[in-house]
C-alpha cells in the first residue's frame, strides 16, 4: 500500500503542475495580431491644366556690331584732322568728319574745269537767247547758281534737237561730266561718320601720308549691336525670324529685350547648329558695350495643350506617375519640347489628372499613395 502511494505522488503533481499552468495561460493577454498594411506614400501633386504653352529656348552669345567698316584711302596725300581726335576708343556722332586727305590739288583741278565750263556756257548764251528765246532765262539762272564753293547742280533738261547740237559744239556736256567726275575725286578726301559708333583700330595717324589702297582704321555702330548665336539645327523648327527675345548680361540682374533679325540656312558640319541674329530692341538706361557675353532666352512657338513639367518628374523621358484611387499608376506621355529643367508634355495627360511632381524611388505601379495637398486639406479641415 506504502509502495502505491510512492508511484502515485509524481503523477499527481505533474498533473497539479499542468492545470496550474494552463489556468495561468488563461490569464495572459492575447498578444495584438501584426497590422500587414502598407501605408501610403504622400508625395507632392498637382492637378493637371493644360493649354498653350510657349516654348524657350536658351542659348549664349556675344554682342557685336552689325556694321563694321573699314576706312581705306581711294586717293594720296597727307591725312589732316577732322572734327574727332582719330585714335582707338573715340567715340563719335553721325556726320562728323573723321579725318581728311589733303585736298589742295584737287580742289584746283575742279575749279579749273568750273572755269571751262562758265567760259564755254558763256559763249553759248547769246546763241540761245537768238535761237530758243524761251528757254534763255533757264540757263542764265543754272550760269548764276554754278559757284566755285558749292557742287555743281544738274544741266537743264531740254528735249530741243537744235539746242542739243549746239550744247555739244561748245563741250557742255564733256565738261560737265568733267566736273562731276573731280566731285566725285574730291569727296573721297573726306572721311565722315555714316552713324553713331566708335574707332576700333586705327593703321595711320595725322600728318601720315596715304596712299590709294592704304588701310586708316575700322569703325563701329553703336547703334546697330546684334547677338551672334548658336541654335541646334533640331530646334531650328521652333524658331523663326522676329520671336522675341529676352537677353541677360552675365552675372547682372538687367534684362533687355531684341528679337530674332534673320536665320542662317546653312548647318555647321562639326557643332549641328544654325547661326541666329538678334537685334536690341530695349536695353533700358543702360548703354551696352560690344563683346558682352549675353545669356539669351528666346519666346519660340507656342505648344497647345500642353503642360510644362519639371524634369524631375518624367522619368526615362517616357512616363509620369499619377495618383488614382489612392494608387500609383504609370502614364506614358509624349515630349514636344526640351527646355533644359523642364518638358513640355502635350501627349498622355488629360485636365484634371493628379500628377506626381516630385522624383520617386523604390515605387512602382500599383502602389498606395496619398496627395499631400490632400493630406493637408484634411488637416486643416478638422476642428
């Protein structure tokens, strides 16, 4: 009996011991089940509105002059000052006289061939008056204007086959080619200014002597500045002559405004661009200086219905992410044109679509996500 009572003990704590310990399960807390829903991603929207949408194009170039001339003697003699010191840096005005070459010789020769021509009209005169009585007056005015100071003026017309003969018998008309001719001889002694510019260069100064050929200097207009510029021969189709253009010193917060003059057709070979000039319409109180570096932004075609998106925000130049249902999904989309930092998309999105504006990583199609606009609405929305 002893020795039952020795086996049964064991057993009957491990018993006790097992329902002491289920009854004591029984009172622990069941643990919370594990939440394996994904939060949404909250990124940056914004609704899409699409409509005409001009298309820049940036590019740099340097302030020149359209007109650059060089002074070349067309006669000999010793150069004699005119009304601006001729050195580099001078500034002048239009019509001022440059320089001149001297001029004694020639102006002798021209009234001496004005001397001819009074003598002969001289004794043609009383042939006139007796021949065509009508007409004398006319020629006594034209014989009392020519003067040794002042170019000659034109002979009067007549269509009188007789007074023509005897303008012929007396050389009138050889000699007032004659005279014409040494005009013409005698102007080229005179160098004035044809606009507003300044003196690059000059080759000889005051006192040198010239020769017919012989190289003075070259000149400038300041009023006539245009930019030289580059545009790649595959935006060629966006641009066209007369688009504005907003021009930008480098480093300055002045902007001034031209517009595209003319368009080059030829394409260079090494660099697949198309030369472009821009002509200064307004440059405001600020007087601009040739050899500027000028950042240039040009107003091309406008795009309809088209929207104009950070770059960030399409991703291998094919597709953008919307937001739909509280979802990711993936739209292609078509690119008319590449500003840089920015696309013009007018394929793919339609008014109203909420389009992710921020770069994303690690997302993918199907995903949850939330506008932050949306989120903040809400915020704001709530007592």
């Amino acid at each position: 009996m002893k020795r039952k009572v020795l086996v049964i003990s064991p057993i009957l704590v491990l018993v006790i011991g097992f329902v002491i310990m289920k009854v004591l399960v029984s009172f622990k807390e069941d643990k919370p089940k594990r939440n394996s829903q994904v939060k949404p991603r909250i990124v940056a929207t914004k609704a899409v509105e699409l409509g005409d949408v001009p298309a820049r194009l940036k590019t740099f170039g340097t302030l020149a002059t359209s007109q650059p001339i060089s002074l070349i003697s067309e006669v000999s003699g010793k150069l004699q000052p005119g009304d601006v010191v001729f050195q580099p840096a001078q500034s002048f005005n239009k019509g001022d006289l440059l320089l001149k070459v001297d001029d004694r010789q020639i102006k002798l020769e021209l009234n001496s061939t004005k001397s001819d021509l009074l003598t002969a009209l001289a004794s043609l005169m009383p042939e006139i008056k007796v021949s065509s009585p009508k007409i004398f007056q006319i020629w006594q005015t034209y014989f009392d204007a020519i003067s040794f100071d002042k170019a000659i003026g034109p002979l009067p017309e007549t269509t009188d086959q007789r007074l023509k003969a005897l303008l012929a018998r007396y050389n009138i008309f050889k000699l007032y080619f004659a005279v014409q001719n040494l005009e013409i001889r005698a102007a080229k002694h005179y160098f004035y200014a044809p606009f507003n510019g300044s003196i690059i260069s000059t080759q000889l100064r005051e006192g040198s002597v010239a020769a017919p050929g012989t190289r003075l200097g070259e000149l400038i207009n300041l009023d006539k500045l245009e930019v030289e510029i580059q545009i790649p021969a595959q935006d060629m189709n966006w641009i066209k002559s007369g688009s504005i253009v907003k021009l930008r010193p480098d480093d300055s917060q002045v902007e001034w405004i031209g517009h595209i003059d003319r368009i080059g057709n030829i394409i260079d070979e090494r660099s697949q661009s198309v030369l472009a000039y821009i002509n200064l319409d307004d440059t405001g109180d600020v007087i601009p200086m040739a050899g500027i570096f000028l950042e240039a932004n040009i107003e091309a075609t406008t795009i309809p219905k088209a929207l104009k998106l950070e770059r960030r925000a399409v991703y291998e130049e094919a597709y953008v992410f919307l937001i739909k249902q509280g979802q990711f999904v993936q739209r292609e989309v078509g690119i008319a044109f590449d500003e840089g930092d920015f696309y013009i998309i007018n394929e793919g999105l339609s008014d109203g679509d909420t389009l992710v504006t921020e770069l994303l990583q690690g997302v993918s199609a199907g995903m949850p996500a939330l506008a932050r606009e949306n989120l903040n609405a809400g915020a704001s929305a709530t007592p």
